[in-house]
C-alpha cells in the first residue's frame, strides 16, 4: 500500500515484526518464538476433530461460552470475569480499544513485549515506556504514572525476569487507571497475580494457551478481572472472536490440567538444564521465570553474528540490536534434542 493512504498517525510506522516462521517440515529447530517444544493434549485434537462437523455453517458463541465456563471453573471465579480474545494480543489491543483514547498515556516498564509501542501508534495514543531498574526492579515514575492505561508483562519478555504479587500490587494501588497484568508466561514462574483480583477494581490479568498449552497455532487468550472490566472489553471486541473450533479446543485444553502440567515441567527442568550448560560455555545466562532464556554470548563474539551463524545451520533464535539489550539473545526452550543441536553448533563457531 503506497504510505500516503496511511492515515497520518502512522506516517513513519514500523509495525511489529513477529518472530520467523519457516515453513513446516523443513527441520528447523524453532528456538525464536516461545512456543512449546511439546505436542498439544491428545485430547485437544480430538476435540478440534469432533468440532469440525456441520455446525460449522453457524456462528460460534460471541463469549465463546463454552470456554468462559471452562476456564471460570479452573480459576474459580465467575464466567463474567473472564473474556477470550483470538490469542493474548487480541486482548492487549482490545484494552487499547475500551481503555486508551487518542492522546492518551499508556505506560509500561521496557525493554518488554515490543507489541505495546505499534499499538500505541496505531490507537495514536502516546507511548510512555519506562526504563526498568536493575534486576527487573520498576522505575518509580512507572509505579506513578497517571497513565489511564498501563501494562506489566510478568514474566517479562524478552528478558525473563519475574516480579513478585507485592511489587504489582504497588503498582496497581498507586494507579488511577487499568492495569493490565500479561501473564503470558507465568506457569512457568513461582506464582500468578489472579488472587489480586478480589482486591483491585482496574486490574485485568491476560493469559494465553499458546506456550504452556501448546496452542499457538488456534490463536486463544483470555482475560480476568472484576465484571466491569470484562463487560468493558466485550464491548469492543468483534462479534465472532473465537471460531467454534478454537472454542473447543480451549475447553479440552483447560479440562486436561495433567498434560499442561507436563509442559510446564519439561519446561522449567529443561531451562535449569540448558541455562547450566550455556554457563559452562560462558555465556551471560540472566534469570528466568519463562520458557525462554535471555542470555548474552561471552566477550567477543556479537549475538547478532551468533544468532547468523545459527540460522545458517537451521537453527532459530530470537536477537535483539538495540540498547539496552542489543547483544542479547532470547532463547526458547526446546526439547533434549534441539538443545543438544544448539550447543553443538554453539561449540563449532
Ligand atoms: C508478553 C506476551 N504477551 C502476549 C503474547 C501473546 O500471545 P498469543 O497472542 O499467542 O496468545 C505473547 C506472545 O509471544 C507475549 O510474548
């Protein structure tokens, strides 16, 4: 499209890049986009088999029912705190869409998810990012900012770090605005903020079945929070967000607590694995609460040129060039196997 039919706000825009998705069955060890090194629940494709029938020639539920009950019941609270959105980021930008007018602040700690600075563009709201202390600790005038709409991605992506319910809980009471808690990657961490919710009246938590489900590819989040809230981004959402065979694999997914267990454990004793041997060969290996690892390669070797050589040899990972992290790398956790390909080819540069 040429750029002068771009509405003026987006003159210059640089939209979000996802991360490189080669084409299936051509054996790249996929290490760039946090999906899960695991298959999804027998039962989820089971379930997505049995809901491709004839109903298909009618509309889904415009709450996804089925999935609202589901997951209100695995969380215990009521189906009108949760909504479900086309993946996490349909939530995320649908909290622009109730909560951020034009002109409007909305601020979040960074480096984090690299989405929130197109979205304010596109919502011409004005970004307000916040340089994030060391070790992950948030700057003051976050905690205080006045923004009508601010966002913490907890763990946080791209560097893995994980705050505690008491740090967000500052935030939240020190906000006059929403505060929305991505929580994209918490199973893999030692706790979720959901239990806040009782507490806080503009505190909206995300989730997504696309890492600790193994779901990226049907697209399903959800959000929870007190029914004003929710009501409030069912208002602005599409008709038909979830199609009705995304509607029944989340509620097969949410229903098989055993196999999302077993994610999240090859996960998180896998990244103790890996994170020990990248240290063995001196790499900077940060913390991580995630299913991914942020790790800086040893003095003199660039991670832009690590992450090239790599995917000379099929194997993808997440880099980043520009400061405070350019430099770094963000490593999804694979299998044994792929980890054993990655050092190799680590070992052979
Ligand atoms: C921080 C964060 N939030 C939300 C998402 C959204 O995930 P999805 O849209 O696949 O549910 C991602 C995906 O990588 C993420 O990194």
């Amino acid at each position: 499209m040429p750029e002068s039919f771009l509405k003026k706000a987006l003159r210059d825009f640089h939209p979000y890049v996802p991360g490189e998705q080669p084409p299936d069955g051509e054996g790249w060890v996929k290490l760039n986009t946090n999906e899960s090194p695991l298959p999804p629940s027998p039962r989820v494709l089971e379930a997505i088999r049995d809901a491709a029938n004839d109903e298909l020639r009618l509309y889904p539920s415009p709450t996804a029912a089925p999935a609202r009950h589901a997951i209100a019941a695995y969380h215990h609270v009521q189906p009108e705190q949760v909504a479900l959105g086309n993946g996490g980021d349909e939530l995320i930008e649908m909290s622009f869409r109730a909560f951020a007018g034009a002109g409007d602040r909305v601020a979040y700690p960074t480096p984090t998810y690299p989405l929130l600075e197109p979205l304010c563009r596109i919502h011409e709201a004005v970004s307000a990012p916040h340089a994030t202390g060391h070790e992950g600790v948030w700057a003051q005038d976050f905690v205080d900012d006045p923004a009508p709409l601010k966002f913490i991605v907890n763990p946080n992506s791209p560097t893995g770090t994980w705050a505690g319910s008491v740090a967000v809980e500052k935030v939240i009471e020190a906000s006059t605005g929403v505060v929305v808690v991505d929580e994209a990657y918490v199973d893999f961490a030692p706790m979720s903020c959901v239990g806040l919710i009782p507490r806080h009246q503009n505190m909206l938590v995300l989730r997504t079945l696309s890492k600790s489900y193994a779901l990226a590819g049907m697209r399903i989040g959800y959000a929870l929070g007190n029914p004003e809230l929710i009501a409030a981004l069912e208002a602005v959402k599409d008709s038909y967000n979830l199609d009705r065979i995304a509607i029944a694999a989340a509620v097969a997914a949410i229903e098989d607590d055993a196999h999302h267990r077993k994610i999240v454990e090859h996960v998180v004793s896998e990244r103790e694995w890996l994170g020990d041997r990248l240290r063995e060969q001196d790499f900077e290996v940060g913390p991580s609460a995630a299913n991914f690892l942020f790790v800086k390669p040893p003095a003199g070797r660039r991670g832009a040129a690590v992450a090239d050589a790599l995917r000379e040899r099929r194997i993808l990972v997440r880099r980043y060039d520009l400061d405070p992290i350019a430099g770094w790398l963000r490593i999804t956790i694979g299998t044994r196997d792929q980890h054993d390909r990655l050092l190799e080819a680590l070992k052979e540069m």
